[in-house]
C-alpha cells in the first residue's frame, strides 16, 4: 500500500510542480501597500495544507507592526504570535527595510537569505525560503505569497508552499483589525 500511494505521489508531481505561484485574484477591495496591511494590530486565523495527503494544520495569530524612519527609507516591524492547533505556539519577527517604491526586503528569525516583497495593482507579492518548525521536525520550505484586501476590509494572504523546488502545500491566512 506504501509503494501504491508513493507512486500515486509520484506521478502527481509534474502537475503540482506548474503551480508554483498563486494567481492574483482579480481586484475586490480597495488596494493595499505593506504598510497598510500590517501597522497597528490585527489578527488572523489560517491553515496549511498539504497537497498529496490533505493533511491540515489550522492556527490563529496576532500581529503588531510598527513603522519608523521617514518615507522611501523606512523600516516596518511585525511581531506574529502563533498559535496552532495542535498546541504549538510561536513568536516570529519580520524587519522589512523599505528599498524604494513599493520594493522591500524582510528578514525573519527562521528565513533563509532575505525575503522579497513587491507592491503593484494594489496587491502584495512576497517571497522567502524559510526553515519551518512543526511537530515532525524543521522542513526548509519556499513560500510565495500574494496578499490583496477583500471588500470587507479583511486581508487575504494565499501561499504556494514548495520543498526543492516542488509546490507541495498552499496556505490561506485571513488577517482582520
């Protein structure tokens, strides 16, 4: 049954590998810049899910982020409280330094090298490899993530989880104020 489900996994592959990035919804609410999205105090409830075997991992997050520094030079801190499902509890760190308009670089304490973001459309393109702790162990993991306002003012950020370079899980976070 092993051999079964793994050559199943297998043969998937080549699919799941074309869906690298999400595809931007078309736009609903009103355009949002990093800043806007993350300044002040929010909180959010998500999951992660695994492609190949359906598996979900549901959490809920508080975020605070702080702006200093003056326009074109600024540096945005969000501190994220994770809490998930299954009793584990995190605190991460995001630092993005702003590199001009609408271009910023991040740094978190389980990241990889220095994320990306870009702001265009009114959308949020973010991309960064990060080490992932869960209760199996530290997978590094690439994560690109669009993030778009709905009408209702809530922000959505979707995620196409890959390992080695293969999408193999996606991630909706619903982040409100």
């Amino acid at each position: 049954m092993q051999r079964r489900t793994l050559l199943l996994g297998l043969a998937a592959l080549p699919l799941v590998a074309c869906a690298t990035t999400p595809a931007p919804p078309a736009m609903q609410g009103p355009p949002i810049t990093l800043v806007s999205a993350f300044q002040g105090r929010t909180t959010g409830r998500g999951h992660f899910r695994i492609w190949l075997t359906g598996d979900e991992r549901r959490f809920t997050a508080r975020l605070n982020g702080t702006v200093k520094g003056p326009d074109g030079a600024r540096t945005l801190t969000v501190v994220e409280d994770f809490a998930y499902d299954d009793g584990q509890k995190d605190r991460l760190t995001w630092v993005f330094r702003e590199q001009g308009p609408g271009r910023w670089t991040g740094k978190r304490e389980d990241t990889v090298g220095e994320a990306t973001v870009v702001e265009d459309a009114g959308r949020i393109r973010l991309s960064y490899t990060a080490d992932f702790r869960s209760p199996s162990g530290v997978n590094r993991l690439g994560f690109e993530d669009i993030l778009y306002a709905r009408p209702d003012g809530a922000i959505v950020n979707d995620a196409v989880v890959s390992k080695a370079g293969i999408a193999v899980a996606s991630v909706r976070f619903l982040i409100r104020r």
